[in-house]
C-alpha cells in the first residue's frame, strides 16, 4: 500500500525525521490560506501515487505567497500519468545547497533489507542509478539483528559521502531504516535528502509502500487505506474481500489459489488472449464470493469472457456451482464462461451446473483454447 507524500511526511516525523513544514490541501483557496499561514515562499505539490511529480510540473516553488492559490488551482487540474490531481502539499519552501537521495527497500537476491543512497539524489536518480551505478553506495541490512551504526556509515562509505556528510545524515538513514523496518515497509524513500544553505539536513519529499500483508498489524495505517486505492473496481473488490488485482487484457479469470489462478493467467496468454484480472477465491470459498467475483469482473469493460479455473480442496465445486447459479440469477453474464471444475464435491456440482445449462472443459488449458476460440483471437 501506498501512501501521499503528505501521510508519509506525518509518518517520518513520527520516527524522528526531519521534515519541511508543510500542509496539505483539496481546494485553490484552502492551498492560499496555508500558504499565507507559512508565510514564505513555498512549495505546491501535487499529491498522486506517481513519481516524477517535478517533472510532470506537478511541483513548483512559488516566492509570493499570495500566488500560491492560483498555482494551486493549475496543478488541482492536472493529470499525472493517468491520476487526477485531488490533493496537493502546501509546504515552507527550502533553500537547497544539495540533493541527496537515502532509500531502504527489500533486495530479494541477498534476501534482506538493503540502504540505497546516493549524493546524486533528486529528479534524476533512475538515470544516475543506469548509467552510473558506482555512484549509489548500499549495504543490506541483517534483519536479524537491525541497522548496527558500522552498516549505516559503511552504506554512506561506499556511497562516497564525506566526513561532514556522514556526521549529519548517519541519525537520519538510522531513522529510516527504524521506520523501514518497524512499520512493515517495502519502500522507505527520501528523495531528496537536502543540506540547506544553513547546513542543515532535511527530507523534503516522502516516498513509503507498505507490505499488504502486514497491515493488519499496522491499524494506525487504516486512516490511510482508502485513499491508497488507485482502481475504482480494485478498491469495490477489496471492499467485497476479493484478492483481485485488474490487468491489462480481455480474458477474466476466476480459480482458487493463487498458484492456480497465476497459471490460469499464462495458459489465456499462452491460448492467445491476455488476462483481464488475477482473482483468487482462496480456499473453501462459499457461493457469495463465486457470485461476487463474476459481478466485479463483468463490471470490466475489457472483459470479453470469462474463465472459471477450479481445483477443489478445501474448496467444495457444490460452492462454486451455486455461486455462478446465483450470479445468473443476479445480473446478466454478458460474455462467454467457460468453466473447468475438479475435485471435492465435483459431481455435485457439475450436476447443478448441467441442470443450468452450463458445459465443462476437463484441463485449464482446454478451457483457456475454448475461451479464446469463444472470443476469437487478438
Ligand atoms: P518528485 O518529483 O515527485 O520526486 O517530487 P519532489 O518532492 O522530490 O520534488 C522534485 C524537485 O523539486 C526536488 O528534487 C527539488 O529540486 C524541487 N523542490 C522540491 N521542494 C523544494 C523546495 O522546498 N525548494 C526548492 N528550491 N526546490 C524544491
Ligand atoms: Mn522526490
């Protein structure tokens, strides 16, 4: 889950962090207010789920604060990379000397949590990191034993960060990587880390993905759940309990398991249609859950047909049957279903389907050939 710039602001002040003062804000006038409250010049930024806000012209110091609603007012209309603009930071404006970048994500080839830091930070730290890898310093991080001082000062080390540099920013990459770890994260980031013209250090953009899986450990974080949700249909199927995450194809896909249904994605590619969705209905679903993945998936505009991959287990095919007799019963299904149903409960099932109308395919590939050949090739 991600989260704005401004919640994460909130965030790493919790843990110590120091962050540029700032607000956030829904409307021009609201955007105004704050900025005459600040007093200063600021900083306008839009708050989306996308990097490279500066880039898009999604951040802009303003020096009178008296124009910071009309600035406000342009990036609240904006898109950026397919987000609308809802929000923006109203923030004090900082006198930058230099831009550093400190980041802590998960490295799965060392299987650890590794610092990330660079005395290159800012906009164009994708760049510095492809075309001058030497200048990113990093050191994993034991997650046994936590971020010991010596692997802090021997990530900045490598880093090439001086004396001075080390001194100031030691406590704050500490800091980090505390929040890193404590709050269940798989992405803390500062970039950029700046030292103002007064030597001070100070985080001026917030950048944290927090581990789904851990979050219900992390109730403080519910505050922010909503808005993380960037696909209206993603965020009404989260809603239902749906484990379901939508994709750029035609085909929709329903199975138990996410082995299963992961495999059921790469049989529609490799039949010759792409997936619409990954949909799990995990283990023992009942009929309800079967009911509400078809009415999710047939709200998808993408969606040419649908294909119900189920290997029962703990899953009963009496449940499932029920579920798309059910959901017949709710709504249209307006595209093809192809179904293939084995194991527990299967002839009960099956028996309930046939009554309905409903054929079956025997292998998930012969029902991902049948879908394709229903909604012809791409
Ligand atoms: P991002 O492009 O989405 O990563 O947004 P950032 O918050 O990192 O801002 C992008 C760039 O805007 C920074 O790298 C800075 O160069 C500039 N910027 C942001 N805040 C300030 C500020 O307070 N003062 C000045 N002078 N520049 C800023
Ligand atoms: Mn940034």
């Amino acid at each position: 889950m991600k989260v704005h710039e401004y919640q994460g602001r909130e965030i790493f002040k919790q843990f110590g962090i120091p962050v540029s003062e700032g607000y956030v804000a829904e409307t021009a006038d609201e955007a105004g207010a704050l900025a005459m409250k600040i007093n200063s010049p600021v900083v306008i930024k839009a708050q989306v789920h996308a990097g490279g806000r500066g880039k898009a012209g999604g951040v802009k110091v303003v020096q009178n604060p008296a124009d910071a609603s009309g600035v406000a007012g342009n990036i609240l209309g904006m898109e950026i990379k397919g987000l609308p603009v809802k929000k923006v930071a109203v923030v004090r404006a900082v006198d930058i000397e230099h831009e550093y970048y400190l980041g802590v994500t998960l490295d799965r080839e060392s299987r650890m949590p590794m610092i990330l830091v660079s005395r290159e930070g800012g906009v164009d730290i994708e760049q510095v990191a492809a075309q001058t890898p030497e200048k990113i310093g990093r050191a994993p991080i034991d997650p046994l034993i936590g971020p010991e001082p010596f692997v802090i000062r021997k990530a900045l080390y490598s880093g090439g960060f001086d004396a001075d540099e080390i001194k100031g920013i030691s406590p704050i990459l500490a800091k980090l990587c505390k929040c890193y770890l404590d709050m269940d994260a798989q992405l803390a980031e500062i970039n950029p880390l700046v030292r103002t013209k007064d030597g001070a250090f100070m985080a001026i953009d917030a950048k944290i993905d927090f581990d789904d899986n851990a979050l219900f450990r992390h109730k403080e974080l519910d505050a922010f759940k909503e808005e993380s949700e960037v696909d209206a249909l993603e965020a009404e199927a989260h809603g239902l309990g749906l484990a379901y995450v939508r994709l750029t194809g035609e085909v929709g896909v329903i199975g138990n398991g996410a082995g299963l249904v992961m495999a059921t994605l790469d049989m529609a590619a490799a039949a010759g249609r792409k997936p619409a969705n990954f949909l799990d209905i995990g283990g023992g679903a009942r009929a309800d859950v079967v009911a509400n993945s078809l009415s999710i998936l047939l709200k998808d505009p993408n969606v040419k047909g649908i294909l119900i991959n189920v290997f029962g287990g703990i899953t009963r095919c009496d449940e499932v049957a029920k579920g798309i007799i059910e959901a017949a019963g709710r709504f249209e299904i307006r595209v093809p279903l192809v179904i293939r149903l084995k194991g527990t409960n299967e002839s009960e099932g099956r028996a309930l389907l046939e009554q309905a109308g409903y054929t079956f395919e025997e292998s998930g590939m012969d029902a991902a050939r049948r879908i394709v050949e229903l909604i012809g090739a791409a």
